[in-house]
C-alpha cells in the first residue's frame, strides 16, 4: 500500500538488464526494498538506499545513477522486530529454509513468525548436510508446517517444480540464468544450438528456451529425479524446443559432438575437468561456453575483500586458459568476454561466471 514519496537515488538502466541489475543490487543490499520500483517504456529506475560510487556504477555497467520520486510502501512489521534478531533464510516456491543453524530451542517460534509474516510459507526447513555427491542435493529437516519437501518455485517468469532433497535447486541464480537467457535471446546465429551440460530441474534450459524459442536446446543431467522434473518443467512452461536426456556426459558427449553453439557449464565443483567434453561438442567454428568455477581467495595482510574477490576472478580466468591450453587446441584459441562473481559461495569462496568465446 502507498502512504508516501521520497526523492531517492536509484539506478536507471535498460529494461532488458532491469532484472540481472536488481539480483545484483539485492545481494549487496543496496536496494531499498520498501521504495516501488518504476518503469518507462525503455527504462527501469531502481531505488538505492544510497547513492553508488563511480566505481560500483562501473561494476554493474551503469552510467546514470540519478535521483528521482519514488512512492514509499508501508513497511510490513519485520521478523526482527518480532523475534529479536534476523534469522538467514531463503525462499524457493512456498518453502522457507534456514541457511545458517540456529539455537535449537529458537527453531520453532523462528519458523512460526516466518509462516505468520509471509503467508506464502507453508513449509519451513533447514539445512542438515552440506550440498553433496554428484546430484549435487543436500538433506533437509522440516521444522514446521507441512510435511513435504516438493513445491513450485517461480523465476524469471517460468515455474520450476522440484524436490529440494531430490534435486540441486538455487535461487540465488535467477540474475545468471536471466543474464544467459538474454545473451541467447540476443544471439546473431540463426536457430541456435545450445548445450546445457548439468541441466539440473532446468532452471537454465527452460529460461533459455523460452526466451529464444528460435534455438533448439539439449539439456543433459545425470540424476533421474533431475530429468523427470525437467520434462514436466518443460511442459509447465509450455516449451518444446528442449531433449531432456538422463545420463552421464562423459558417457554420451560423442553423440553431440560439433553441434553446439552455446554450452551452459553451471557444476561449479568441477567444470574445468569437463572441458574436453566441452569443446569436442561445440561447432568446430567455435562458439560461446557459461563456464562456472569455485574460487577460495581468503583476504592476504593488508587487502580489502573485493582484492581478494577481484584474485578469485582471475585464478578463475586462469584456470580456463590454462586447461584450455593443455588441451593442445591448435586451431582454436579461447578469449574471456566477461568473468564476474555469481554469488559467494561461503567466506572468502565464491562462484565465478565466465562467458568465453572460443573462435577458430
Ligand atoms: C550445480 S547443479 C546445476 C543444476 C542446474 N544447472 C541449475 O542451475 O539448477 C549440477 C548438476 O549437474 C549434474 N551432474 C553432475 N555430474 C554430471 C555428469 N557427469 N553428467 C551429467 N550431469 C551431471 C547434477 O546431477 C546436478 O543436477
């Protein structure tokens, strides 16, 4: 409900980067949750709680940080305000998991002020292993409400149904998979071919799939649960234009080979060991590779975090050329477009997003 306005700073950008921008701006808290965001017909205006530096409009690719009106919504009473303190959480479709453990006997009046502030809550839960094994899945235990571990997650426009203990699901992704959607959207090769290699529920196929419904998109997962999702996913959201297949791509990637223009590379843990696999199925012209990387950069005396952030980038960088160059490609070579952080991982570890064009 609107009660006010305030003159604040906010980030203009183009409506295509509108959302990519404001995953960004959220992550790093710099958006003011409880200003409206506005729109024009080619703009979208962010609202800031302060204005960025030179420097972090450079970062997110932004040239105009004005000021401008905007209408100020009633603030809902917080959790804060109701427990004492702000448990971490995310929400994928109506379940609520905690990310960080709290005092057990807190558990149950945390998980009921969740579902009493957020009616949308139906499950809440939390984490009892780390994400695991080569499904890439973690346990949950359910604190509070129903019984079940299943829900329907939106983003981005799509709808992602999904087991959170059955499949890798994170929805701290959706500005990546937004960005990848857009560039493929954006591409200039006709009826593109994309790979994505670790497909999990989906969550980039079927974005890519929707926003480009000109390109056709091959969408691997070596976990059943993961694929039986991603079929139904597909017909949820109406695409066809994706071949959902189980299995491993060790085992398979010589049925692909030369066919794609585009490969989605989203296994963090372990992508540069899967790089051959890689470049034999992209088009011996060469094409554009999403390569995901985990990087620990633990601050040295003296340096400031994002030095520290700014080192994870490039080992990451590294490690793509590196084992691009011991491949022995000869008559191709590999050049990094872009290589920003994705999201922090734990402290000091982050996930590096690489896009790389590899030409002939
Ligand atoms: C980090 S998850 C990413 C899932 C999905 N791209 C997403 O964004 O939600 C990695 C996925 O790779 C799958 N995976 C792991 N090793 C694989 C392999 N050798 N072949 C095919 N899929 C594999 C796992 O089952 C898991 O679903």
């Amino acid at each position: 409900m609107k009660t006010e306005t305030e003159r604040l700073p906010c980030v203009k950008a183009g409506r295509s980067r509108g959302e990519e921008i404001r995953q960004t701006l959220k992550e790093f808290k710099l958006l003011r949750t409880d200003a409206k965001i506005t729109s024009d017909e080619t703009f979208i205006y962010l609202p800031l709680v302060r204005a960025l530096t030179d420097a972090e409009l450079s970062e997110i690719g932004i040239k105009e940080a004005p000021t401008r009106e905007f209408s100020i919504l009633e603030r809902r009473k917080s959790i804060e305000a109701i427990i004492g303190f702000k448990p971490s959480y995310e929400v994928i479709g109506d379940i609520a998991v905690l990310t960080e453990a709290i005092d057990n006997r807190k558990e149950q009046f945390v998980a009921q002020a969740l579902m009493s502030l957020h009616k949308n809550i139906k499950v809440v839960a939390k984490r009892s292993s780390p994400v695991e094994g080569v499904f890439r899945t973690r346990k949950l235990e359910i604190i509070a409400g129903e019984n079940r571990t299943e829900t329907m997650h939106k983003e981005n426009g799509c709808r992602y149904k999904l087991d959170l203990e059955k499949v890798y699901f994170n929805p701290r992704l959706a500005g990546e998979r937004n960005r990848v959607a857009a560039q493929a959207a954006r591409s200039s090769v006709n009826a593109e071919e994309v790979l994505d290699m670790f497909a999990g529920v989906g969550a980039f196929s079927i974005q890519v799939a929707k926003r480009a419904p000109q390109s056709h998109v091959t969408a691997i997962d070596i976990n059943p649960d993961a694929i039986r999702y991603l079929r139904e996913n597909m017909k949820l959201n109406g695409v066809r234009n994706i071949e959902a297949i189980e299995g491993d791509i060790r085992d398979m990637y010589g049925n692909f080979k030369d066919k794609a223009d585009r490969i989605i590379m989203n296994l963090p843990k372990s992508a540069y060991l899967f790089l051959r696999e890689a470049l034999s199925m992209l088009k011996p012209q060469g094409g554009i590779l999403h390569f995901y990387d985990l990087e620990f950069a633990y601050p040295e005396e003296g340096e400031e975090k994002h030095d520290a952030l700014e080192r994870a980038i490039t080992q990451a960088k590294e490690k793509l050329i590196t084992n691009f160059q011991e491949l022995g490609e000869e008559s191709r070579s590999v050049e990094i477009l872009e290589a920003r952080k994705v999201k922090a991982y734990a402290p000091y570890a982050y996930i590096i997003g690489i896009d790389a064009a590899i030409r002939k």
